[in-house]
C-alpha cells in the first residue's frame, strides 16, 4: 500500500493525495507493476527488451473540479502500449521506450529517453533517474488543451502542440525485516512552453511525493524446481445487488433482481508459493478473460484481469476432504463499463473507470477427494464473488471511482 502527494499543473487544483495499491511481481518473463504490465526479453535485467501496457496517470481531477476546468470534457487517465530496450553495465543504465495510447483517450504517443543508476548498500537500495520525453500535439492537447466548445471568456480557446517533459527523480528501499520493505520515491518535472501558455494551466513545475510499505512474499526456494504446474480455471455467473462481504458471508445469495446481466470466462495460473512460512497458505498468479452478457442492455464485451490469489486450506477436515478458503487481489481492464456498475455509479451521481480493483474471494472442495478418484486430486469445484471495485473513490490509479459490480459465479480448477 502506498500514499501518493502531488502538486497538479491545472490552476487553483492544488496538492492532490492519492492511495496507491501496489503489486509488485517480477517474473523471469513477465513483470506486474502498479501501473503497468509487461514481457521482458534479453540476456539480463541490464540488457533487455520490453513489450508493456502502462497507465498514464494525467487526466481531470474527477472530484473537487477546480473553477478553471468547470464545464469542459474530462479528460481521462489513458493507457499506452509501448516498447522498451535498456543498456547497463558499472555506469548505470540507458533507457528509451517508445508509448502510443490504445485506450482512445489521446490518442497520442510520446518517445523517452532516460539514465537510471542502481545503487545498493546492505538493505539500502536508490535509483535515481532522469528522462526526457518528446510528446506528440495530440497528447499535450487532450490533457492541456481548451477545445473550441470548452471556451468561455475567463478560458479562451487554446491548441498545444508537441514538446519535450523533463524529469529528475529518485525511488529507494529500505529492508525493515525480512519481509517487510519500506518504499519511497520523488519525482521533478517540467512541463514544455507550449503548454505553459494555456489558459487552464498554472504550474509548468511539477512535483510528487510517494510513501509506501510492502510485504514480500517471494519464496525462499523454488517449490517446483523442475516444472511449475499450470493452473485452468472455467466461470460461470450472474450479477447481483449483494455486497461482496454479504455473498462471503451468505447474507446475501440473490442474482438478477435488477437485470439479466452475466459474466463468463476462463483463466489460468502458475504458483508462486507453496505453504508459505511453512502455514496451510499456497500463493498462485493468474490472468484471465471474462466476457460480460449483456442481455441486450449494451453490447457484450471483454474483460481482462491479472490478480495474485491466496489460498487457505488448513480445516480439520482437510485429510478427508480438502477445502479452500481464496482471496484474489489485482487489476481489471474492462472494454467496457458493465451495465450494472453503469447504472449503480450514475444513481450516485459517480463517475467510472474502465481500470478497477479486483477483489475474488471464492470457497471450494476437492472433486477427487469426494469421489474418491486419485486422478481428481488436482480438481476443485467452488463459488466465488468476481467484484470490481475503485477503493472508495481514493485512488486515481482506479479513476477515483467509489463504488463497482459483484457477480457471483461457480466455476471448475484443475492443474496439471
């Protein structure tokens, strides 16, 4: 978990907090940041190519809008898909990546060039950093610009076009125990001429302050150290009105009472972690599709997750029959706002998010345990609550939303 301070470009906005929730997994392949995921290929981390998806955290603030962006259209947080290759040896690390937004909000692209410079001593580690990016019209107009309908007298019509962002910044970690890490990080960058002279802009400086505290669960040894086994699961579900801690706690079992909405879906996974410290706990990675029915309310749509999930299985009854208790935390990227968080959000006068929290609580048994089939040892049948969620409205990670949907879903995993 993480706080996040920052001084915002767009005039009288002011310092905006921020809440950041954080996932840190870095595979041999694959890597899961807060706010982008990414294949990495080549020799080394100091010699590699990147293929990534990344959040871009400018937009609108969403909530207490300054007078000087009243009336105009929100601009959102985008994402980019970009590449990236980096060089290092002794001196440090060379960087540049190349960015283009694939979420229609833009529809610009930007070029960075960068150094960074590790440094570790004992349970000490700083990077600093400094990058230079060239942005396209098209990006610094969508966040900076006045559109010709926005204008009014006070804030004139206004065009960016392309420029260069500069930025210095440092990220450090301290090891507090052995799985504790305390994070922090500062950045310092300054906005080009061009988007200086809009009307709606009042810093061309801009700073921020990062604070955060991790636990890592990173395994001691490899628990598999010839083959990771490889986790499939397939879902089924309808939407409900319930809480999420109500359909955990079966306060609340009821599907469809507004609409006849639904999800589907199928996942798979590799895990990370078998009994960790030594408890009845197993940790497993997964990433997903979920196609959403939409019963004619709008078009069906895609859903895509990636989420770290946790099992406990520690019953008395876990020799004869094993039982899990899971919990899945993530990211969810959806194509589309579902009908049901639509509607919900707009009652409440809240604005959405195509990127929300994942919360997957889910309950199952063994099958072959049941039948007593030894070649079902690795299959379980379970309920499960797939819920979308923005954390109260505190992060601009998930577009500041305070609210989400709940679909309850049964669903078959097996591993091989």
């Amino acid at each position: 978990m993480g706080l996040r301070a920052e001084r915002w470009p767009y005039r009288d906005a002011g310092t905006r907090h921020d809440f950041v929730p954080l996932y840190l997994y870095e595979g041999r392949r694959l890597y899961l940041h807060p706010t982008s995921v990414g294949l990495k290929l080549g020799s080394s981390e100091a010699r590699r190519f990147d293929v990534f998806l990344r959040q871009r955290l400018e937009g609108h603030p969403v909530e207490d809008i300054p007078a000087s962006l009243a009336g105009m259209d929100p601009r959102e947080t985008g994402i980019d898909a970009g590449v990236g290759a980096q060089w290092g040896g002794r001196w440090g690390v060379a960087f540049a990546e190349a960015m283009r937004d694939v979420s229609a909000a833009s529809k610009g692209s930007e070029l960075r060039f960068g150094y960074k410079y590790p440094w570790r001593s004992g349970n000490f580690w700083v990077r600093p950093h400094a990058s230079i990016g060239l942005r396209s019209g098209s990006l610094n107009d969508y966040y900076f610009g006045v559109r010709a309908h926005e204008a009014t007298a006070a804030r004139p019509a206004y065009r960016v076009g392309s420029g260069a962002v500069a930025e210095v910044g440092v990220y450090a970690a301290y090891r507090l125990s052995e799985r504790w890490r305390l994070l922090a990080g500062a950045t310092a960058s300054r906005l080009p001429r061009e988007v200086a002279g809009s009307p709606i802009i009042e810093h061309r400086t801009l700073r921020s302050l990062t604070f955060a505290l991790a636990y890592d669960v990173s395994p001691e040894h490899e628990a598999w150290p010839e083959k990771k086994p490889l986790t499939v699961r397939a879902l089924y579900g309808d939407s409900t009105d319930c809480d999420v801690l109500k359909v955990a706690t079966l306060r609340c079992t009821s599907t469809h009472t507004q609409d006849r909405t639904g999800i589907w879906g199928f996942e798979v996974g590799r895990p990370f972690i078998d009994r960790l410290n030594n408890w009845p706990v197993d940790i497993a990675g997964f990433v997903g599709a979920t196609r959403h029915r939409e019963a004619g309310l709008q078009p069906d749509f895609w859903e895509l997750k990636a989420y770290l999930k946790a099992y406990y299985y520690g019953f008395p009854w876990d020799r004869r029959v094993r039982t899990r208790i899971g919990l899945g935390v993530g990211l969810s990227y959806a194509d589309r706002i579902p009908f049901s968080e639509a509607r919900d959000l707009a009652l409440r006068g809240r604005g959405t998010s195509k990127i929300l929290q994942v919360f997957d609580p889910t309950v199952d048994f063994n099958v072959g345990d049941v039948l007593r089939m030894k070649r079902l040892r690795e299959t379980y049948l379970g309920l499960g609550v797939s819920h979308r969620s923005g954390m109260f409205g505190a992060s601009r990670v998930l577009g500041n939303v305070n609210g989400g949907s709940n679909y309850i879903y049964s669903y078959l995993e097996t591993t091989f």
